[in-house]
C-alpha cells in the first residue's frame, strides 16, 4: 500500500469512528465515509482504511480497491495549495498540455506528486465546466482562466 | 441577474456581485433592485455576464468595477452602457437583448428554459415559472399509466447517450412488481468538455426535482435518489437547498398536495470514475463497491439499486418532462425530426467564438449550430471537425456541415449523440493526436473487469502513440482498424463498445492524415512534435544572434550577420527559437 507510514492518535481513530457511525455503520455507505474522511484528513491512508474496514466490517482489500478505483480518492497529501489542470477536451485543444508542461517544468513535479515541502501538489481533472474560460487552472478553489504557458511562473508567485 | 455559472463566477463573477449590491445601497436602491445569482446564460466566452429585467439587456465581459456606471446609467438613468453590450463576432453590431443576441437566434430553449431566468435558491421564484404544475397535474388529473403514455407518445428518448426511449423505459420499470423501487438521476457528467447537467441542476434544480416525483409517481416508487459528482459543489449545494425548500411546502415527502403519494429524494456522490455513467456501475457505486459493470440482462428496470427494479435518466432527460406534461405529447412531438423529438443541449466548446450552453431542435445542422450560433471559428481560421460524443463518439467534417443532428444521423456518420459535448476543430488540430487523447482518457478510465477493453484500449494508444511518433507504418493502420472492431464487439458495457470510435471515426474521415504520419513521417497539421523539423530560411535570416541566444540546447550556431543554421539531432522542438525570431526566418516543416 502507500509508502507512508503515519501513525494515528487516538482522537483521529476516534473521529472515523464518530464518522462510521454517522453512517449507521453501513458497509453501502462505504463511498460517503471515505468522502467525509478525506474532508477531514485530506487524504486517505492505509491506516485511515484499516479503521474504516473495522467499522463496516468491509474487507481491507475492498475498502482499497473502492479507494483505488475513485479518482477523487487519495493516499498522499496533497500540497496546501493544490494545483490542478483541467485536460477536458475543451481545454486540450486550447492549449492545456503546454500549459501542464509548463506547470511541471516550474514545480519539478510529475502528476500526483507534492513538493518535499507540502506546498503544491500537482494533479490534472477533468473539465470543470468552464469551458469558456479554456484552458483552465484550479488551485485550491481559486480558477484561472485563459491560461498561457507564460502566466505559469506569475500564478504560482501569488502563493509564495 | 448576474450569471452564476462556473464560468463567470471563475472570472470575477462574484467580486462583481458584490459591488452591484453596494452600489445600490449607496443609492438607496436596494429594495427596488434584487441582484441574483442566476444559472448559467449560456455565452460562457463573454462572462462574466449579467441580465437586466425588464429588457431583459444583456451585459458581457463585465468587470466588477463597472457596477458603478451599470447602476448610475442604466438603472437610474435609463441608458444602456453601450461599450458593454454583445458585439456580434461576424458583424461587429453590438446587440442589446437576448433576442437580438445572434447566439440565441436559432436556440430553443425548452430544457433550459429557466436557467438564467429564474433565482436557483428560491422555490418560489420557481414556482411563479411553473415549477411543480406538471406535478400537481399528474397527481390530480392523471393515473400512473396515463403519465407513462404521455411520455411514450411524446417520442422523449434517453439524452445520456444511448437514445432509448424513456417512456418505454418507464413502462418497464412499473410492471415489474416489487415493496420497493427507485428512481436514480444521473447527474454523473464524466464527459470532459460537457456541462450541460451541471448548467441545469445550477439553474433550474427544482425541474429535476419535480420530474423524478413525475417518475415515482409512474412507476409506483417512493424513493428518488440523485448520484452526482462530488466535484460539482456549487450543483451539490443547490440541489440541497431545492430539496429542503420542496420538503418544507409539501413537495416532497409524505403525502404529496393530499394526494397520498410519499416521495423524497436523497443525494449520493460519485467519486470521479467516467465508467460510472454506465448505469449498472452506477448503481453499484451507490451501493458503496467499486463502479463495475454487470452484464444486461437483468437490467436496472428488473434488478437494480439493492436488487430492486430501478428506473434511471440523466438530468437532461427528466428536464424534459414537466413540459410534456403540460404542454401535451403532441407539442413534444412537433419538435424535432422524425425519429428524434424535442431538443438538445450542447455545450458548444474548442476553436469558436461564442463558446456557451446551446440547446436547439433536433434537426438543426451542424452549419448552424457552428457559425449561427457559435459565430464561427476563432481568428478566422477554417473548420475541420466537430467532435461529438466524447470519448465514445466520433468526428463530424465539412461534409456533415448540412446534416440535420439528430440521434441517427450521427450514428450513421460514425459519432454518437452522447452526451452533448461538442467541440469544434481548425486546421491547427491533428486528427491522430485528438484521437490518441481520447484513448488517453479511455485507457485511465477503464474499470478492468473486461479484457478487450482493459487491454485493448491500451494496445490501441500505444499504436496511436507510435504514430504520432513516426515510428508507425501502413500496415499498422489496418492493425489498429482491426482491433477497433474486435473491443467494440467483445467488450462488456458501454464504455468498451464506444471506446474506439474517436479512432475509426479519424480513420475513416481523415485518413490521408494518418498516411502521412506513417508513410511521410509528417504531421500535416504541424502538432506532433516528433514529426517536426524546425528550419532556418537562410535568405531570411539577418544573424541577430536572438534564437541562438534563446535556445535552450544549444542547437543553433552561425557567425554574426550570417544566417544560422538548426542542428536537428541537437533540437528538441520546443519552438522557443520560432517565437523570438523577428524575421520569419525559422519555419516548421
């Protein structure tokens, strides 16, 4: 599983269990419990998907394969400022993949990965219905519109 | 009305709100003016944009601080603010009204009808446009069989992609006899570069609302259940707040207007898996599994959701409904063509000047929706494809620009109607490289379960991926032809039996383009960058010495005042020499 070894303290066990049974400890309600999850934690580790196992009484193996399967889902952390490139179809003839090479280029990033210092995580979604607007850059809940590959470094300056 | 949309609210959309709504407290105006954030208007390029009724004057490209004068001179003066208004990209006429506005020309918006014009957040506004009239009319006047009837006739087919007929649909679903049924809403858009259902469930939540009671009602089902993305939050926070308000006047819930019909309706999140549009993954990723499909038979109608019979539509299609019920099957069916009735949202993006939300008749052309309504292609280049469909559709050409859209038109042209996403392409664009990216995407969201797309699939970008790189040759073309049938037979579900449309669709449209890839090794379109040669014209070039300084490798050498030269073994083709060169002296070949 994840390369990250965390160690859980008692009250986050705690809260995933407050959490499980929010959810009358539903096995069905497997995918709602992740969410809340990783709106609380930011990210789903192995040890995070033990407890939920427990709980719902799900095997580990299934709480996995459900959490590897959603994209939304994720066993790292993401970056505070996370950087996410829509490659929808709109934003890809517009230009997008110029604009992730850019991005790469300025982080030293690959997709899915997170600078050593927690900063930016580096992600690509698929269209955020702002088509519009193509190609668009989300980070955080802030969007960026008509982005050229020259207005990569100026963006990430406003997060310095 | 100021345009709420993602768009707009992503370009300073809610700065300007809230200065509109200072600007009319600071002159008193606050209690005759109301500024809402409406759903979207659909001219999603101009954003962001706002509505003045009455008039009904529409604003664009507006900033927040342009408040000020839009209060000062219009409210108060009465005069419109002139260099705000809509320029028509073909005319250059500004234009003022929404009728007026060339993109709503040819637009029938019967789906949409109320996004834009209505406040989200209030039933009440909803209910003065007739929100929950259709319901109230089913209820009191109808038997379930007659609903179902109604909506037979109406020739209403399936907007999710597939085009089955709802009204069959929901004939099915209420034979089967069961304790407990339910009916699902797709509202899983995983379509890139589609957002019609996110528009109609931002806009107008409660005609969503209305219709799947419709469908309870039809079916004998007492529970409504919505699967949405859990990346849509704005959507997710206005269905919330329609449900609550529809429960709170009695419109859902036990009981419903006395009638003794109970429905509610509760949300679920999808978590971001294309495969999940397919309705039987749907259902199972409701359930909390990963979202796989099962073979059909038995289909959801029979055994769905917790095994029960289950009726599932996408948002477009149930916001079709109230309007049927009011207005009649025979209105319905006069709309559209003759296999294909009604209208059709398309989120009209890519290489066009008015890109936005669109919804025309079925039957309208592709020359209309293109250069009517979108007004034409950007920066005057010319129109090589339109793709629709998505990931499971295929490319339409100049020659289809006269064909009526509809259902079966566009199969027999080799794309699909799919969900609606319609994105536009100019000669800039490399057919081989679209193609691939829709692989791409396939390829990522393959569930698995089934070899011929799981494998297939990948198999099929390689090849792509080959080509693009010069190394293809011809016989690779009928390998990758060959494979295309193999996973759109054997495949399990949906996905897999569309997946390779994208590359038979470019295939067949566009061939001489991938002969050149493999027998020339050029890319006609000048995309593929391994199939590029940068190259110094030496008559052009005076030896300023600035792409030699810019060039990141190393790769251009020459004396001063002499004309350089590009070393292509050095070159790594990023164009950086192209951009900086004041003479045209550096070409692509």
């Amino acid at each position: 599983m994840s390369s990250i070894k965390i160690e859980l303290r008692q009250e986050d066990v705690n809260k995933i269990k407050e959490i499980c049974s929010s959810f009358r400890n539903d096995p069905q309600e497997l995918i709602n419990v992740l969410h809340k999850c990783q709106e609380h934690f930011g990210y789903l580790p192995a040890e995070i998907q033990e407890v939920i196992s427990d709980e719902l009484e799900v095997p580990l193996a299934k709480v996995y394969g459900v959490v590897t399967f959603y994209s939304f889902f994720t066993m790292t952390p993401k970056g505070k400022h996370p950087v996410s490139i829509c490659m929808g179809t709109a934003c890809y003839v517009r230009g997008a993949e110029k604009v992730m090479d850019e991005f790469k280029k300025e982080l030293g990033l690959q997709v899915g990965q997170t600078t050593k210092d927690g900063k930016f995580s580096l992600s690509s979604l698929r269209c955020v219905g702002a088509c519009g607007l193509a190609p668009v850059v989300m980070i955080g809940d802030k969007t960026y519109g008509r982005v050229a590959p020259d207005d990569v470094r100026n963006i990430l300056k406003e997060y310095e | 009305m100021v345009c709420g949309g993602t768009g707009c609210s992503g370009s300073q959309g809610e700065a300007l709100l809230d200065n509109l709504n200072l600007e009319l407290e600071a002159n008193a105006l606050e209690n005759d003016i109301h500024v809402v954030k409406a759903g979207c208007f659909g001219l999603c390029s101009t954003g962001p944009n706002i509505k003045i009724i009455p008039g009904n004057v529409i604003y664009t490209g507006v900033k927040p601080d342009d408040a000020k004068e839009i209060v000062s001179e219009h409210i108060m003066k009465g005069r419109p603010v002139e260099r705000l208004l809509f320029t028509d990209p073909l005319t250059k006429k500004k234009l003022t009204t929404e009728k007026e506005l060339s993109p709503f020309r040819k637009q029938l918006r019967l789906v949409l009808r109320n996004c834009g014009v209505i406040d989200p957040g209030n039933i009440d506004d909803a209910i003065a446009h007739d929100a929950y009239a259709a319901l109230s009319m089913a209820l009191t006047e109808m038997k379930p069989a007659d609903v179902i009837k109604i909506i037979k006739d109406s020739g209403l087919r399936g907007r999710g992609g597939g085009g089955f007929s709802t009204g069959l649909k929901w004939e099915i679903a209420a034979k089967n006899k069961s304790d407990e049924k339910y009916v699902v809403c797709n509202a899983d858009e995983g379509d890139p570069g589609a957002f019609m259902d996110r528009s109609v469930l931002e806009g107008d939540p409660h005609a969503v609302l209305e219709a799947m009671a419709i469908c309870g009602y039809a079916i004998k089902a007492a529970k409504g259940l919505i699967y949405i993305r859990a990346e849509y939050p704005l959507a997710v926070a206005r269905l919330k707040t329609a449900i609550e308000q529809a429960r709170e006047y009695g419109l859902l819930g036990k009981d419903i207007m006395g009638s003794g019909f109970n429905f509610d309706i509760e949300i679920r999140y999808g978590a971001g898996a294309f495969v999940c549009g397919e309705e039987t993954a749907l259902i199972h990723s409701m359930e909390g599994l990963r979202g796989e499909p099962t073979v059909k038979p038995p289909f959801p109608a029979e055994s769905g959701y917790r095994n029960k019979p289950t009726n599932v539509n996408n948002v477009e299609t149930f916001a079709c409904i109230s309007p049927i019920i009011l207005k009649g099957a025979e209105w319905f069916s006069s709309i559209g063509t003759q296999k294909s009735k009604g209208t059709k949202v398309f989120a009209l993006a890519g290489k066009i000047n008015n890109v936005g939300l669109i919804e025309v008749p079925m039957g309208t052309t592709l020359r209309e929706v293109v250069y009517d309504i979108g007004g034409g292609i950007r920066n005057g280049r010319k129109f090589k494809a339109a793709q629709t469909g998505g990931p499971s559709g295929g490319c339409l050409t100049e020659k289809h620009l006269d064909t009526p859209i509809d259902f079966d038109n566009l199969i027999e042209a080799g794309s699909m109607m799919g969900s609606g996403g319609l994105i536009v392409m100019d000669e800039d664009d490399c057919m081989v490289s679209v193609a691939k990216f829709f692989l791409d995407f396939t390829v990522e969201e393959s569930c698995g379960k089934c070899a011929p797309c799981r494998i297939g699939n990948k198999r099929l970008y390689e090849l792509l991926d080959h080509i693009t790189k010069g190394k293809g040759t011809p016989a690779d073309l009928d390998r990758l032809k060959n494979m295309c049938l193999v996973i759109k037979d054997t495949s399990l579900c949906g996905l897999g039996q569309s997946s390779p449309n994208p590359v038979l669709s470019t295939l067949e449209n566009f061939k001489d383009e991938y002969d050149s890839h493999v027998t020339a090794k050029k890319c006609p379109a000048g995309h593929c960058k391994d199939l590029m040669e940068y190259f110094i014209i030496s008559a052009n070039c005076v030896g300023c010495t600035a792409c030699a300084r810019v060039c990141p490798v190393g790769a251009i050498t020459g004396e001063r005042k002499e004309p350089h030269v590009i070393n292509p073994a050095i070159c790594i083709k990023c164009g950086a020499c192209k951009e900086k060169c004041k003479f045209d002296a550096i070409i692509i070949q």
